[in-house]
C-alpha cells in the first residue's frame, strides 16, 4: 500500500483533487456505507474535503481537513474499498486493490476540469466590489480603489438588492422614450443614485429621475452630488408628496420608507398619474394600531408588541389589496434581510389590463368588516376608489 499511500500525501497536500469515487466493498456483508463520493470544497477561505457517505437508504456527508483526509482515504483502501478512481488537475487515477491487498495504480489524462469550490461562493452583484463605482465612492460605501467600506457592507447588500428588483420592472417601462421615474421621500439618495447610475450608464436607457425629500439640507447634499457626478438628468427638490404637481404623467414612483399614512399618499399620487410600476416600502404603520377591532383576535390583540406588529401586517395588506382593484399585479416581496433592518417589505406593482374585480373588491370590503377598519388609504385615493367599491 506504500504507493496508494504516496498518492494519497501527493495530491492532498498539492490540493489537486476534483473528485474521487471509492466503490466494491471488500466485504459486502459489512453494514457500512456502498461507496462514498470526495470533493474538494473551501469554506471560509479554508481547504477541505466534503466525504459523501452512501448508505442503502440515506447519504451522509462530512468536511474533513488535510490530515483528515488522508487518515480517512488509507483507511478506505486497506479495510473498504478495492477499488477507486481520483480525478485531479493533472491525471485521473485509477486504483485496484487485490484480495491479497496488492495496490495496481493506473495514470491517465486528466479528464475533469476544476470547478469553483467555494461553499460560499461570492453572491454576483449588479454593482460589485472592486469595480470602480463613483457614486459609491462618492457616498462613502466605496473606497477609492475600490473596496467596500467595512462598515457600509450592508449598505452596499440593500442597494444591490434594490438594483435586482428594478431590474424585473424593464419590461414593463417603454425604453423608446424618456423613462421619468419619481422617487418620493429620497433622503440622502442612496439609492436614487444607484437607479440613476443603473439605468442610464449600464443600461443605457434615456431617464428624467426627480429625488423629492422634505429637508432643505439633504436636497442641496444630493443636488450638489448629482452635479458633481454628471448625472444631468437626475434632480432633487424641496416637498412632500402632496404637493408634487409639475407632471401628468409618470413611468415609475418609487416611495421608500415613507412614514405611516405618508406611502398611502404616495400610492395615491402613482396610481393617479397611472404609472406602470411602483415602488414603496412602508415605514412606521401607525395609523391602524388604535382602530383594528377582533374579539376573535383579543387573544393576539391584548399584547402590544404582537398588535403593533398585526397592525403593521394588515396596514401594508391593504394597500396591496387597493392597488389589485385598481388595476395593479402586485406583489408583497422581502426587500432584504431581516438582520439588516426591520423595515424589508416591500409592495411592487405593476399597472395591467382592466380585469373584473368584483371578487377582489368583496374579498376587500369583507376583510375590513372583519377588522371595523376604514383605512386612510381609501381617503387618500378618493373618488377613484371610491368608484371601484361600489
């Protein structure tokens, strides 16, 4: 066994591996694994081995070191197996062990090629890290060679994520004319940058972006940046949502983080301008908190935390609800992870065909008896809703 041995010591210690099948037990009266699969894997920057045990009825698997290794594939060939074939970077082996326990070792070309072995393989981003991205480095998440800000890696996930859900909602924005997209409550304008820098510098696409926000000091932050940047058709102004008329008509409204009733206004506004898609993730849910009535529902209702939370829960339902009567595909998706901040619901929607809504509209008006709710969001939409539910 001395040259399965060497074998062995060789292409552990050279991390050659790709894969190897150890099979035809010596003793097939043995109750242990059939045969048992190796790969070489890297798990948190770390070399190891992934043994896959198959069993009559279940597989198993385990991720060994380097030591670990070799200890457990001498062991196949002097007590389990007779034979196996190793496949690495430079050759394949092929290894058969006699009944008097004679190793015969066959070397041919290598007929596998590596593959990425990584258990944590790097997630592919939109914007990714090493990728000189001004905007980024302009807002501190980017260093300026490139390097995401240790402390602004979760910034730098929520933006990506934003970036993958508008990019489901090209389709349905008419790309032969100028896209004209407003963004409600932009706040510093992370993200509004980064759809500014998604849409017309990687895709191309003619846009007019307004950022709308509420405080002097943050519209001169990002209209000063904008400047800075050459985003020429990206401006921000001074306002609440009620009070934005300069358009008619718009393609997308985003709304993130709009403070209670203020996305309800903010739905409202999108839906009157019959934009194709909207945007919004609500914030702070307040508004049902002292109106839901259940008796059924006491039992959750008598907890605080738990009604705050339902209240939220039923709030963004609504809402979601009142776009499908009015004509939106809507969906209720997890914006991003729940360890990074609490407020990751978001409500996309996209405007289709005038459909029959009667059962959408008995389904809603039920659910609000239910509850002995009358939600702001009706008197936010007004007459158009109004309309719909009688």
């Amino acid at each position: 066994m001395q040259n399965v041995s060497e074998l062995v010591e060789k292409i552990i210690n050279e991390e050659s591996i790709i894969y190897a099948i150890f099979s035809s037990l010596r003793n097939k009266s043995e109750k242990t694994f059939n045969k048992v699969t190796v790969k070489k894997v890297i798990i948190k920057n770390e070399v190891k081995h992934q043994f896959e045990y198959f069993y009559d009825k279940k597989v198993e698997h385990k991720n060994l070191d380097k030591d670990e290794t070799k200890a457990e594939i001498n062991k196949y060939f002097q007590t389990y197996f007779k034979q196996a074939l190793i496949n690495t970077v430079d050759s394949d082996y092929h290894i058969l062990i006699s009944k008097k326990g004679i190793a015969k070792i066959s070397k041919k070309q290598a007929s596998r090629k590596p593959v990425d072995t990584s258990h944590n393989r790097k997630k592919k981003y939109i914007l990714n890290e090493g990728e000189r991205t001004p905007f980024l480095i302009e807002l501190g998440i980017m260093t300026e060679q490139g390097k995401i800000v240790n402390s602004k890696y979760d910034k730098f996930k929520q933006i990506n994520r934003y970036l993958e859900l508008v990019s489901d909602c090209i389709p349905y924005l008419n790309k032969d004319k100028t896209i004209r997209i407003i963004d409600f409550g932009c706040g510093k304008a992370y993200l509004t940058f980064a759809l500014y820098d998604y849409l017309v510098l990687k895709m191309g696409y003619n846009v007019e972006i307004v950022g709308l926000d509420l405080k002097e000091n943050v519209i001169k932050f990002c209209s000063d940046l904008a400047k800075k940047l050459s985003f020429d058709d990206l401006r921000f102004e001074q306002g609440d949502i009620k009070g934005f008329n300069q358009f008619t008509d718009v393609d997308m409204v985003i709304s993130l983080h709009a403070c209670n009733t203020a996305t309800d206004d903010a739905l409202a506004k999108a839906v009157s301008w019959g934009a194709k898609v909207i945007l919004a993730v609500p914030c702070c849910q307040h508004e049902l908190l002292k109106k839901i009535k259940n008796d059924v529902m006491i039992p959750m209702m008598k907890y605080g935390i738990i009604k705050e939370k339902l209240s939220t829960l039923l709030t963004d339902a609504l809402r979601a609800n009142v776009l499908e009567i009015m004509d939106y595909r809507t969906q209720v998706l997890e914006f991003i992870d729940m360890e990074h901040t609490p407020k990751n619901v978001m409500i996309r929607a996209f405007l289709e065909e005038p459909q029959n809504i009667d059962k959408l509209v008995k389904q809603y008006k039920e659910f609000k008896n239910q509850w002995q709710i009358s939600p702001y969001i009706e008197e936010a939409f007004g007459n158009k809703l109004t309309d719909k539910l009688d």
